[in-house]
C-alpha cells in the first residue's frame, strides 16, 4: 500500500488550522502543523513534507521568510501560501520567492483541496521531459538539477518554472495559451474561477532569469492574444 501523503500546515489561526486538519485527514493526508513561525520553520526544514500550506501572518517569523528559508535549502518543496485576499504584494512576493501556488483567504475548502491535488500532481510526477534546455546563444539550463548557466552567470530555477518552460519547450511551434499552461502545468482541470495571474507571475520571474534584457524578451514572448512561446532553442 503506498504511503499516505504528508502535509504541513502553519497557520496561527486555530479555527483555521483545526478546519484544514480535518479536511485533509479526512481526505487521506497524514497532517502534521504548528500555530507558529518559528516552529513552522523547524518542522517544514525536516524536509518530510509532501506540501506544506502556509500562513502568511504568523508570530515569531512570517510565511514569505519561512517560504524564503525553505527554498535555500530545498528548492523541490511543494509549497502554497495561505493570502489575504486583498493584498497582492503578498501573492506576488510570494510566488517571487518559490512557492508553487497560493490560496486567497477566504478561500473555499473544496478549492484548497483540488489545489492541494494539483499541486502533488504535478510535483510527485518529476521533471522527466527534457535533460537540458539550450536556449539562445549562451544559455543553458539542467532541468534535473534546477539549475542554469548564461555565459559566466548560474542560474537557478524552481521545479514550476523548469515545467513551464518543458512545456513551451515542447510547443515550441506555437503560442500557448495562459489557459492550456494552467491546465497542463498546474494542473487546474476547471480554471474558470482561479486567477490567470499565477501564470503571468511566473512568466516576469523567468524572463529576469533567462531574457537578457527582461523588457524587451527575445526567448521567452508573449504572442498578444494567443499566449506565450519559447523560441531560440538550439538542439
Ligand atoms: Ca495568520
């Protein structure tokens, strides 16, 4: 019998947590939390965690520090963040610092949980399409590894943007549609009511990555009205 999935929730809120421990144990997860940052921390570094749900406010450190400190050590972690949902600087910082995804508070149960799925989904089937990406003149990326070298400059990568450029990659003839990313990348099968943002998102924080100039994007363009394509890829 395979193992059950193991999640960490940090959230400081106790109806809150106490709501998401139920949810999840009921849907098979083995759930572990804590109402607090510091603590938070220490368990999610134990690297055990198939995905951990993360609180934004929390005492002691933050959600956007915890999910900072994580990334530095493990770059592989699946994580969401737990928002407000007015305010956008949490969501872009945090999405800029690595999570997988984020949930805008109050969000609804039944949303988290197929988010939850997706999430797993995507990072329990690995990054099994392409070895290296060589993309431009000078610009290689080992989407093993995370990692990527332009001229004298290493790069690294999270796994969500090494899959959205292995997808592109693979669509190299065509625009893709911010749509079809969701849906193939993130793995929102109904995507009608979650914000197209994440994918824009992820878009800005690669193009700071690979585009030698961010602004005026030569690899990774954006097709107005049909989505986003790779192009300059050498075999
Ligand atoms: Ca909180």
């Amino acid at each position: 019998m395979p193992r059950k999935l193991r999640l960490l929730i940090i959230e400081d809120e106790a109806a809150i947590r106490t709501g998401l421990i139920d949810v999840f144990v009921y849907h098979g997860y083995e759930v572990d939390f804590s109402g607090h940052g510091v603590e938070g921390l220490n368990k999610a570094l134990t690297g055990k965690f198939d995905l951990i749900l993360l609180d934004v406010m929390l005492p002691g450190i933050n959600g956007l520090e915890i999910c900072n400190r994580i990334r530095v050590r493990d770059r592989s972690q699946a994580i969401i963040m737990l928002t407000a949902k007015s305010n956008d600087e949490d969501i872009i910082e945090g999405l800029s610092l690595g999570a997988d995804d984020y949930v805008a508070k109050p969000f609804s149960v039944a949303q988290l949980v197929l988010r939850v799925q997706a999430v797993l989904r995507r990072t329990r089937n690995g990054t099994s399409q392409c070895q290296t990406l060589q993309l431009g003149d000078d610009l290689s990326i080992d989407c093993q590894n995370l990692t990527g070298r332009r001229g004298d400059e290493n790069l690294s990568f999270t796994r969500r943007e090494i899959e959205l450029l292995q997808y592109l990659q693979l669509n190299w003839h065509r625009p893709v549609p911010r749509e079809e990313l969701l849906n193939k990348v993130w793995g929102y099968a109904n995507h009608h009511d979650i914000e197209t943002r994440t994918v824009d998102i992820h878009i800005v924080k690669l193009r700071r990555k690979i585009e030698v100039d961010p602004a005026e994007p030569q690899l990774l363009i954006t097709v107005r009205g049909a989505g986003y394509r790779l192009i300059g890829q050498s075999q």
